[in-house]
C-alpha cells in the first residue's frame, strides 16, 4: 500500500510524521460471543461502525454487552482520548473520538482504535484524518479484491502534520467551536425541511376532510402514448426517482420517435419501481423533456383531477397504500396504465383540490430551497477543515 502523500509545505515548526510512530495502540475490536445475541438494552456499550460518523459519535443504535463478554475481550476496550476509525464497509474511514462519558466501552471488528501518544491530540488527529482529501485517500486505499477495508499496516504508514502540542490544541479548539456552530445550523435547516416536507399531507388532508366523489380513474387520466418524432434531439432526458424529477443517466436509443414528450402538467412513473415512490411530475417553470418508452406518462383532465394534487397525493401514505392494492401479489405486475385506470379513488371537489395545489406550489419552492440550504451547511465541514492544517487557522 502507498501511503497518505505529504505535503512538501508546512508552517514553521510542524512536521511530516508516520502515524505508527505516535500511537500506543492501533487495534480493531471482536464481535462477541454469539452475535446478535449477546447484545443486551444495557452494560457495557458495544460501539459499532454506525455510531462513528465524521468528527461527531452518534449514539442511535448503540448496543451493549454483558461484563462477562467484556472481560473477555480487553483488547478492544476502548479508553478516554482514543479516536475510532471505520475500517470496513460503505462507512470506511469515518473517525471520531470516544466520548469520555462513554468509557469503559469496546468496539467490533468494523471499527479500529487509535490510541495517540501524549505527544498528539486525538481530536487534532480526528480532524485531519476527516479532511476531504484524506478522505479520499482511504477510499482509494481499500484493501481486498471484493471488499473495502484499512489494516493496521496501512493506517501505520499515514503521514500526518505535526505541529507543537500546544498548537494542536489551538487548532483543535477553534475547528470543534465552528464545527458546533455548524451542527446547530444543520439540525436546524434538517428540522425545517422536514416540516415543510409534513406540509403536503396535510394540505392533502384538509382537501379530503369535505365530500368526496368516488371517481374512476379512467374518467380522470390519459395515457400519452405518442411519441415525438424527429424532434427529440433538443430535449432533455428525464426519469422518475424516489425524490422526483432528475435527469436520467441513459442516453436516446435507437428509436427517439418512441420517446414522450413530458411537459407541465404531465405525471410520470417507472411501472416497475413504482413502489419505490419513483414518481414525478413536470410542474410550471420546469424545464421541458422527454422520457424513455419504459415510463409511464399520463394527463389529467382539466376541472376532473388536477395533475399537482394528484402527483402529491400518489406521493402520500395513502396513494402508497392505493399503488399496493394494484399490485399485491408473489410477483409484482407491472403498473401499466390500463391497471391503473381500472381503479377507482374518492376525489374532493375540483375547487378543494385546485386550493390544496395552489398552497403546494409555495411548499414545494421553500423545501426546495431548504435543501439547497441544507446541502451548502453540509458543506461547511470541508470547506472548515482544508486550510486549517496549513497553518491558515
């Protein structure tokens, strides 16, 4: 293995070092007798590689192990000041300190102890293994053919800056201030996305609290069958994903004139994914395209069923709960247009739906915003920690 390339320039007065040269400890833990089993609601915690995320411990699904298991596994106990490195599977290289509240604590065989020597800080350590560019590092750095994993030879030969302790220290400190602001910030922006992601439901609810009519779907829906011809050079590719709209990765075929033209107003879905909340809907201001013979691509007729609340409501718990109803069975069938026009559902008036749309629209902008939001914070971190370990903090 290569190690973790150093950087020719440092500040004055650090240092390139090994980290195998300032560590008393570099171990990865077991997993107790009897698996599962042994794991306990309380004892000794057991902490495992989805606890150990970038610079922060999370405690959900923590388990524990009986003292007995404990004794029997002391060289992956885990003291005060060790940082944790996720040394296997798609959470590789995610590192944090142990809390010390935590201790005394062990951790399985997906989870390595580094335990520094008192002349490096761990969370100084912790930092600077989360870098983006250490990052990837370790995923190019995966050892075995059919599976991803760090040895203890490897992490040995990582090359680390090392500044004086009292600087480490410094740099530690300013980076966990930022970081806590940065957290705050992000469960806020999570917090306020997932109310207005609530929102849809129930506007949806307040529109189905009146009269409903039942309503075959095949009075309500056309299929758009035709394809575009010549033109579809000029437009985009579009597919249906859990989240909606996206641009999809496969390129025309052989037959363009087979490809749909979806444009506002127009609902489509993977019949074969359906369940899976692959839907999507072309809404004003989006972008026109055409999508693949393999999607379904329907209209709703005007002042009958209006196309935004149906799309929201075939996204809600109850048109989930509708889809299942049509296709129940060992083997899924495909959910073709004719199986869905065979159904019926209780549809407010036009008036309840066209208001629960017009309040959708609005949702729709502000948790899209929200996102964007959320995604620059999540972005934060990185952006925090590439100057700080050249002396730029």
């Amino acid at each position: 293995m290569t190690p973790a390339p150093a950087r020719k320039n440092l500040p004055e007065g650090w240092r390139w070092v090994r980290l195998g040269q300032y560590v008393t400890k570099i171990g990865s833990g077991l997993t107790p007798l009897g698996g599962q089993a042994a794991y306990r609601q309380s004892g000794i915690p057991l902490i495992r590689s989805q606890n150990v995320h970038l610079n922060r411990f999370v405690p959900d699904g923590l388990v524990y192990i009986s003292k007995e298991q404990d004794a029997g596994m002391a060289g992956s106990r885990v003291q005060p000041g060790d940082v944790l490195l996720n040394i296997t599977g798609a959470s590789i290289g995610r590192v944090c300190v142990v809390p010390p509240d935590l201790c005394p604590a062990n951790v399985n065989q997906h989870v390595s102890i580094i335990r520094p020597s008192p002349d490096l800080d761990p969370d100084f350590l912790s930092y600077f293994i989360s870098r983006p560019a250490f990052q990837t590092f370790i995923a190019d750095s995966q050892a075995g053919a059919t599976r991803q994993a760090l040895t203890k030879g490897l992490i040995e030969t990582f090359n680390i800056p090392l500044p004086p302790l009292a600087e480490q220290k410094r740099i530690a400190a300013v980076l966990a201030d930022e970081l806590a602001a940065i957290d705050r910030a992000r469960t806020a922006a999570e917090a306020q996305l997932e109310a207005a992601k609530a929102l849809p439901a129930a506007y949806l609810r307040q529109s189905l609290a009146g009269s409903r009519n039942l309503m075959a779907l095949s009075d309500c829906l056309i299929e758009v069958s035709r394809g575009i011809g010549s033109t579809w050079s000029q437009y985009r590719v579009l597919g249906a994903t859990r989240a909606g709209l996206a641009l999809a990765k496969e390129r025309v075929g052989k037959h363009p004139e087979r490809y749909k033209l979806v444009d506002a107003g127009t609902i489509f879905y993977n019949p074969m994914r359906i369940l899976l909340g692959s839907i999507a809907m072309v809404d004003e201001g989006d972008e026109t395209g055409i999508t693949s013979p393999d999607y379904v691509v329907l209209k709703t007729k005007q002042g009958v069923l209006h196309p935004r609340w149906f799309y929201y409501w075939l996204r809600s718990p109850e048109g989930d709960c509708f889809i299942k109803t049509l296709t129940r069975g060992a083997v899924r069938e495909r959910m073709l247009f004719r199986r869905l026009a065979e159904a019926s559902i209780e549809l407010p008036p036009w008036s309840a739906q066209t208001e629960a749309a017009a309040k959708l629209t609005p949702v729709r902008t502000a948790a899209e915003t929200m996102a964007q939001q959320l995604a620059a914070i999540n972005a934060l971190p990185a952006a925090l920690l590439r100057p700080a370990f050249s002396g730029e903090l």
